[in-house]
C-alpha cells in the first residue's frame, strides 16, 4: 500500500468517525475511534500485501 493511499486511508476513517461522533453527541471519542480504525486498517493491509 503507497503511503498516499495509507494517509487517505487514516483520514478517511477519521472523518468518519468524528462524523458518527458528532451525530451521537460524542465528538472527541468518535474521532479517537476512526484514527484507531484507520491505523489499524491501513496496518492490516500493509501486512495482506507483504504475503
């Protein structure tokens, strides 16, 4: 995976989750919650294409 396509990736998942955040009242956790996912996906892919 590019390290562009990485950094999208991350933003995008935290994007997503400050969204979901705020529409439940819960802006900080939310965001925490999509910059977790977003890492651990773009380390999760990193690691499929090594195989």
């Amino acid at each position: 995976m590019s390290k562009k396509r990485r950094e999208r990736l991350i933003a995008g998942l935290t994007l997503i989750g400050m969204g979901i955040g705020w529409a439940f009242g819960q802006l900080v956790p939310g965001l925490f919650i999509g910059l977790g996912l977003g890492y651990i996906a773009s380390e999760f892919l990193k690691e499929k294409r090594r195989q």
